[in-house]
C-alpha cells in the first residue's frame, strides 16, 4: 500500500542561474548529490528558502489549517501561461546587511589571499566578525 503525501506536485521550468544555484545551496547543506535527482535538489532548496524566510519573519508561521482556503484559489489543473520577466527577490533590511557583509567579506578574502604582506590584524578581526555574522545565518 502506498503512502499518500500531503501538498501539490508542479511543474516548473528554472532558468540555468536558478539551476545553479540549486546545486549551490544543496552542497552548502551537505547534500551527497549521488543519492538525490534534480527535482528532489529543487524542493530541498525551495523549502530551506522558505523556512529561511519564516526564522527571518518575513513570512509568517502557519499551523496549517489554512491550507485548503489558500489552495481554493488554485485549482487543479488551471495553467496560466505567464512568466516573470526577472527574478523576485525579497529585499529586507536584515538580507541587505548579510548581502553587504558578503560583499565586504569577499573583498577581504581576495586582500588576504592576493596581498597578504598588507593584512593588518584590524582586517582580520574584521574578516573574522563578517565570518561569524554570516556562519550564524548560514551564508557562508
């Protein structure tokens, strides 16, 4: 007897930076890509995006008992053939301080390992602050 699973099966086309950077979030998760499809790569990244998004409180916690009444504008089988011509990102002032920080982290990655001569221990602190604000949110 089968197992019968709860939510939707769909289909979507993702673009090859969006393909990418599934396989990217997957090996930073640790996932053994030789025991794992693509699609299966898709849904892990999409659901740590997604609760990512809830510990950030940029979408809320829900027990689920809404999920008929969200769902009923969806019904089954209804294809709406529209894109977007860009990805939608969503931009708050926490995800703006981590993209800074990565920024600033990556710059004194390539100081350090171009110029190391010149890497005072101010820098390095500094490399070393970015390192643990990143690592807690699990961006690096």
């Amino acid at each position: 007897m089968s197992q019968r699973r709860v939510g939707r099966v769909v289909s979507i086309r993702l673009s090859p930076q969006d393909c990418m950077a599934v396989v990217d979030a997957a090996k930073k998760m640790g996932v053994r890509m030789q025991q794992v499809s693509f699609p299966q790569l898709v849904s892990l990244a999409l659901s740590a995006a997604l609760e990512s998004f809830r510990q950030n409180g940029i979408i809320p916690e829900r027990d689920g008992f809404e999920y008929s009444e969200m769902m009923a504008q969806f019904p089954d089988g209804r294809e709406i053939r529209r894109g977007f011509a860009r990805a939608l990102t969503v931009d708050t002032p926490k995800s703006r301080e981590m993209k800074t920080a990565r920024i600033r982290l990556d710059e004194l990655l390539l100081k350090a390992e171009a110029d190391p001569l010149n890497m005072t221990q101010e820098l390095k602190d500094e490399m070393e602050q970015l390192t643990k604000l990143l690592r807690g949110k699990g961006t690096v």
